[in-house]
C-alpha cells in the first residue's frame, strides 16, 4: 500500500467510506445533521492513511480532502454547507437514542 498513486489514494478512500468514518468517529462526534469541517476532513485524511504507514504532505492530504468531499456531494452523503462545511446526510450516522451521547464518558484521571 506504500506506493501508491495519488489516484490510488483517492480511489482507496472512496471504496472504503465506512473504514474511513470509522476512523473519523473515533477521532470526531459525527452525527447525523452535524457539521463536519474541511480541516477535520484533510487532518482526518492525514491521520487515517498514517495509521496504514503513508505519509501525507500538508497539501496532498488537503486536495484529497477536497476531491473526496465532492466525491461524498455527488453520493448525497455530504450536503454543501459552504466550501470549508458540510452537512452529513447519512442516516446510518442517526443518534440511536435522544440526549448527550457522551453523558455516560468517563475522561482519564480519577
């Protein structure tokens, strides 16, 4: 996977949507109807291909970002908030129950 072509990388990112997001909500709150930034999207680009031992530089992982983000426009999963935010459209992302869905987090120490 380390050499890999930038399209490749592309390609790689769009078959995998759902490993990608994973990743970003393990990272991120992502809701259904949330707002999602570009920088969240290029950092999370950065760090998901980091984590598969590829090295991004600052602006290869930010025109991936962007040609990503319209690739999930044109698939409905993005809405077009403004050119740095989205609106995410997918309803598998729906908060399964009403409330805080962090209320019950416990954040290190004591």
């Amino acid at each position: 996977m380390k050499n890999m072509t930038f399209n490749n990388l592309l390609s790689f990112l769009i078959n995998n949507k759902e490993d990608f997001f994973n990743y970003i909500k393990s990272k991120y709150p992502l809701f259904h109807n949330s707002i999602f930034f570009f920088r969240d999207m290029q950092f999370g680009v950065k760090g998901f291909y980091e984590k598969k031992g590829i090295l991004l530089s600052y602006s290869d992982s930010e025109k991936l970002a962007r040609l990503f983000s319209e690739k999930l426009i044109e698939q409905k999963f993005f809405e077009k908030i403004s050119d740095n935010s989205w609106k995410v459209n997918d309803l598998t992302y729906v908060t399964k129950e009403p409330g805080d869905p962090f209320k019950n987090v416990q954040l290190g120490g004591n």
